[in-house]
C-alpha cells in the first residue's frame, strides 16, 4: 500500500465520502479535501502522486486554472477530473492542461468501476514512468 495515496477533492461532502468509501476497500491510502488550496498545498508536498478531482470549489480559482498550478507543481502528477456534465469548452480546456482522465461522477457500480479502472492504470503509469518524486 505504501505509495498508493489517492487525494480526493470536491466541495461536495457526499460526493467526497462515496469516492472515499468506493476506494477504501482498495488498498489504498484516502485523503478528502474540499479545498483547492490544500490540493495545491499536498502535491507541493509531494504527498499524494494521484488526484481525484472535481469540478468546483468554492475558492475563485477555476478546475482548469487549478489543474494548470497542480502540473507544474509535479510534470508526473495524475489527475483524473470527476465532475458533472461540463461545457465541451471547459472539458477542452482542462484537457489541454494535461488530466489523465475524465469520469463522470459514478451512478452505478458500471461507473465507480470505470473510475476504479481509471486510477489503476494511473498508477500503472506511474510505475512504467519510474518512481514518481526524485
């Protein structure tokens, strides 16, 4: 387990815990925020190498301008973005910044699986990419 730390961030309190609770059978370490300024301030850190990420928060900074800060904080950072039904511009936008993968918010088990899948290969990849803070 020991590397495996999943941040998830979203204003949302239940949307939080029923991410939280999804992947805590999963061997991995969960950690919640809703705050944009600690996402910011753990990858600073380099706590946590994978982002579950929302769409909103309640601070003025944008998804996209917050994905924009996170990547240059760390090149090997995963995020994968889980939001609602967003604009195609605003999908294009944070996509141009650099996530790993769009989800919408899971529904079914279908969903939270594909979301599961998602993080996997996350940090499938970072595994192939060599170790992911030096």
């Amino acid at each position: 387990m020991n590397g495996r730390k999943i941040l998830i961030a979203d204003k949302d309190p239940a949307a939080r815990q029923e991410l939280a609770d999804f992947f805590r059978g999963s061997n991995y370490q969960i950690e919640t925020t809703g705050s944009a300024a600690y996402v910011l301030s753990r990858i600073l850190q380099k706590q946590n190498p994978i982002v579950l990420l929302g769409s909103t928060f309640d601070e003025t900074i944008s998804t996209a301008e917050l994905i924009a800060l996170l990547k240059r904080s760390n090149q090997q950072l995963r995020i994968i973005l889980v939001s609602d039904a967003n604009s195609p511009e605003a999908l294009r936008k944070v996509r141009e910044e650099g996530i790993f993968y769009h989800a919408l918010r899971p529904v079914d088990q279908q969903d939270s699986e594909e979301l599961r899948s998602a993080v996997d290969s996350a940090f499938n990849g970072l595994n192939d990419a060599g170790p992911a803070f030096t």
